[in-house]
C-alpha cells in the first residue's frame, strides 16, 4: 500500500497543486529509508522547475527543469501533505520537506519503507526501479497475446502471478483479488490453465477494477490518504478482499454450507475469493 489507484490519485492532486511550480529549496531530516536519500538529493532538485508529473507503475515521478526526475515511492504507509505557508504545521514524521513557488510539500513516513531519489530524465527507464518492470495494466501491451505467452507452461497460481511486477507493473493485493472475483478466476488456477476468453475476461476486468478504484481515490485501509488529508472510498466497493465469511455481490449460495468468502494465503499474502463463482 499504496498500490496504483492511490499513486495515481496523489499523482493527479500534484499535478493540480504543483505542476510549474519551482522547487526553491528541500530539508532532509531523515534520509534512511528503504534506500538512503542521495546526500545530493537536495541539490539537485532544488531551484528547478516541475515540467512532468506522472506515474510508473507504483511510483511518482516529477520531471524537472534540469534534466532530472524525482523518483518518489509511498512504502507501506508514506503520505504526502499539502502545508499552508503562511503558518506552516509539521507532524513528527514529516522527513522530507519541498518548499515551493506554489506552498509547501511535505513527505510523512511513520515506518521509512518509501523511497526517493533522483535520475536523468533520459535514463529513466534504465534504472534498476524500473528496468525489469512489465506493461502498465493500461498499456496497449498487454493483450491476451502478451498474457499467454508469458504463463505458457506456468505452475504459478495466477494471483501470485499478478503480483509479479516483471508481468505486470502496479498491481497489488487488494486489486488482484478484486479483478480475479470479476472475472471469475480462481486465484488457485495456475496460469498456464488460463484459456484466451479468460486472459481476456481477465485484463478487462483488471483495468475496471483499477479505473473504477482510481475514481473512487484509492483505498483507505490503514494509513492511506489523500494529500487533501481525506480518505479514499474504493474500500465500500470490494467485492472480497478483507470480506471474510461475508456474502459476495453475486451470492447465489447457502453461507451455512459454502461459508461465503474465503480467506486464504499465497505467498505469503492474504487472497480472498467466493469458492462457488470463481472456478
């Protein structure tokens, strides 16, 4: 957490709040993180201009004047606050501070599992962030072509498969088990068991699933919020997940002897699915 609708979403209120605007200055006050902050970080951002502001998969990226681009991941529970400059209010965790021409910019991490550095902004793609990344689920590139090609002869469960980023960038937890419950897949199926209807059925379903989470903000589970400070609301429309023992949107069945849905773990992650209309 955040996945990609909760980076999307706070990559679109940068945009309406920061697009333009010059980074006058930047305070470090923590650098260790998931990966120590550059000890150059400040000065290479720093009296720039933000051109770009748009996402690769689970990471925020801000192109700037000078030839290089922010690279900025949220961890499991990053938030970036909006600050009023006239009285500006910091919180304890407030590790990284943006001054800008248009207020200030602040990045909360309670558990430093986030991430930010910097690279050219022509280099981008060979980074080590992103050089083993696969198509964004909204990219034209991925297709059932794509897809069946990638799980021919896989044994992998295809919910463990969806969160492989080298497959396909941006998916987490809470999606995959979204998009597998509307388009009926098991999350038990192994890939290469997936027919092309339901390689189809499957992006389709991934990208509503994405799309309509984007517009509904994300997610709020735990730490996730807007940068606005509100909560995202895509968590009253989950079919499944974190839904355990409850009737799904299509129950056709008796609780009493299928037990609604189903929670079990997959590498390690929680999955939840109804055994009765996903096969």
């Amino acid at each position: 957490m955040p996945e990609l609708p909760e980076v999307e979403t706070i990559k679109e209120a940068l945009n309406k709040a920061f697009l333009g605007a010059e980074i006058t200055s930047v305070v470090v006050k923590n650098r260790n993180f998931r990966e120590k902050i550059p000890d150059d970080f400040s000065k290479i951002v720093s009296n720039t201009n933000i051109l770009e502001i748009k996402r690769i998969a689970k990471y925020a990226i801000l192109n700037l004047s000078n030839g290089y681009s922010i690279i900025w991941h949220f961890g499991m529970s990053g938030k970036v606050r909006f600050i009023e400059e006239k009285n500006p209010q910091f919180e304890k965790h407030d590790h990284i501070i943006f001054y800008t021409t248009k207020g200030i910019l602040a990045y909360n991490d309670i558990r430093r599992f986030g991430l930010l550095t910097y690279e050219k902004t022509t280099s981008l793609l060979k980074n080590h962030l992103f050089i083993n990344i696969g198509p964004d689920p909204f990219d034209e590139k991925l297709d059932v072509c794509y897809l069946a090609k990638k799980f021919n002869n896989k044994k992998t469960p295809i919910k463990t498969a969806l969160l492989d980023q080298s497959i396909i960038n941006g998916i987490g937890n809470i999606y995959a088990s979204e998009a597998l419950y509307l388009s009926s897949i098991s999350p038990l199926r192994e890939c290469s068991s997936l027919t092309d209807k339901e390689l189809t059925n499957l992006i389709k379903a991934i990208r509503e699933t994405l799309s309509n989470a984007i517009k509904a903000g994300g997610s709020t589970l735990r730490d996730y919020k807007k940068p606005d400070g509100s909560t995202g609301y895509f968590q009253n429309q989950h079919c499944v997940y974190n839904k355990t023992g409850q009737r799904c949107p299509n129950c056709v069945c008796n609780l009493d002897k299928t037990f609604g849905i189903q929670k079990i773990t997959q590498s390690g992650r929680s999955t939840f699915y109804c055994k009765t209309l996903q096969k």
